[in-house]
C-alpha cells in the first residue's frame, strides 16, 4: 500500500502515565497525539520561540537568568533557548517518558539533540503541577506549554495549574522580578484576571499571527520583588 502525504503515519504508540500519547509522520510533519488531542507538530515553531523570547525581554538585565520550560514538546522551545548564550541554565520538566525518549533516541532528536548536549540543559521527567509545588529550586522565568491553553487543558489534572493556587505556585519557583510566560491557542482575559489575583504584575498579552482564525497568545506576567 501506498502511503500519501495526507495519510499520516503512527510511528510509536505508547500509554503513558496519563493515557496514549503516539508520535506520527504526516508528509514531512512530526506530530504529538495526547488521548486523541492533538497537541503540536514540527510546522512552525514560531509561538514557542515567542514564549521564550517574551519571557526574556520581559526580564530586567539580570545575568545569565535560569528558565524553567514546563513542556518539552516537540523541543522548540528548548532548541530557542538553547540556542541564546544568555539563558543561563535550562531546566526541562516533561512528564511522558515517551516524548523523552522520542527526543533522546527517536525522530524528535532532530529537533533538539543540540539542545540536550548543552550543558547548560537539564531534563526532568516529572508532573510540572508536582514539580512547582514540591521542588526548593527557583528560576528567574517560568515558560510554560504544557496544554492548548487555560481552558484547553490535555487532561485534567492540568486544570488547577491555571487556578490562583496553581498560578501561586508558579510564583514560588519564580525569584523576585521573575516572569510567567504562558502559551495558548486563545487570548484568555479571564485568565489575565486570574494572574492578577494570584499576585502577578504587569499582565499582558503578546499574540502570535496565525494563518487563519484567532491568534495564538503568549500570557506573561511579573512576580513582584
């Protein structure tokens, strides 16, 4: 049989602590599938390295800030900061140990292999939820793609990071003056006023222009200190 282009390809398959993740060929696209959800493909990049671009020039002139990048997805994000001396280091927290894998030894690799010999990087195979309210490290900005988005979440164990108490966490691994930048396939003003409420400062939302349709958005907001 005969595989076209507009018949994507599972290339692994595998049930994670959270349900299935697959890994697909569609042309010349990668794609991550979480429990029937699309989550992100190799087509563009451009939001990601928006999230960590904006999370930097929200920074003050600190040297060589440490970034903690909820997500390791299909590794843009990680590849962008990796790529920039000036982050200091680059800590990772992915919780499928399939998407590592697809990155340490799989097609993923491409993207990032880069990245993963810097020394500069660290990956961690964790919940980001458990990591923010368990781990005595700290960084001075906190990048996160772990979803579609506040009200998009992949499951929903998810939903309580975008809570006041989630985002209160996020703020404890933040050090004073440290920025929250926060991906999403939609501006959410609701959630710019939980931000707020949660303790955050200079809220704001930088949009990505998509090719149609509503904008992709970056939420960034700034721990006081």
């Amino acid at each position: 049989m005969t595989t076209t282009h507009d018949s994507p390809v599972v290339l692994d398959r595998r049930d994670g602590p959270y349900g299935e993740v697959v890994l697909r060929r569609h042309g010349g696209l990668l794609q991550i599938i979480a429990n029937g959800c699309f989550l992100m493909d190799t087509s563009d990049g451009r939001s990601e390295r928006l999230l960590v671009d904006a999370a930097r020039a929200a920074l003050d002139a600190r040297p060589a800030p440490d970034v903690l990048i909820g997500g390791l997805g299909v590794g843009f994000s990680l590849a962008h900061a990796a790529a920039d001396p000036h982050w200091g280091r680059i800590v990772v927290v992915e919780r499928e140990p399939a998407v590592v894998g697809w990155h340490r030894d799989g097609p993923l690799g491409e993207l990032s292999a880069d990245a993963l010999a810097d020394p500069r990087t660290a990956v961690v195979e964790d919940d980001l939820v458990s990591y923010v309210n368990e781990t005595s490290d700290t960084f001075d900005a906190l990048c996160l793609d772990i979803d579609n988005g506040p009200g998009w979440t992949v499951t929903e164990d998810n939903d309580g990071l975008y809570t006041k108490a989630g985002l209160a966490a996020c703020a404890r691994v933040l050090r004073p003056g440290g920025v929250l930048a926060v991906w999403s396939a939609q501006p959410s003003p609701e959630f710019e006023g939980t931000m707020r409420n949660a303790g955050f400062r200079q809220v704001r939302t930088e949009e990505v222009p998509v090719a149609r349709g509503v904008p992709d958005v970056v939420h960034l907001a700034v721990r006081p200190g």
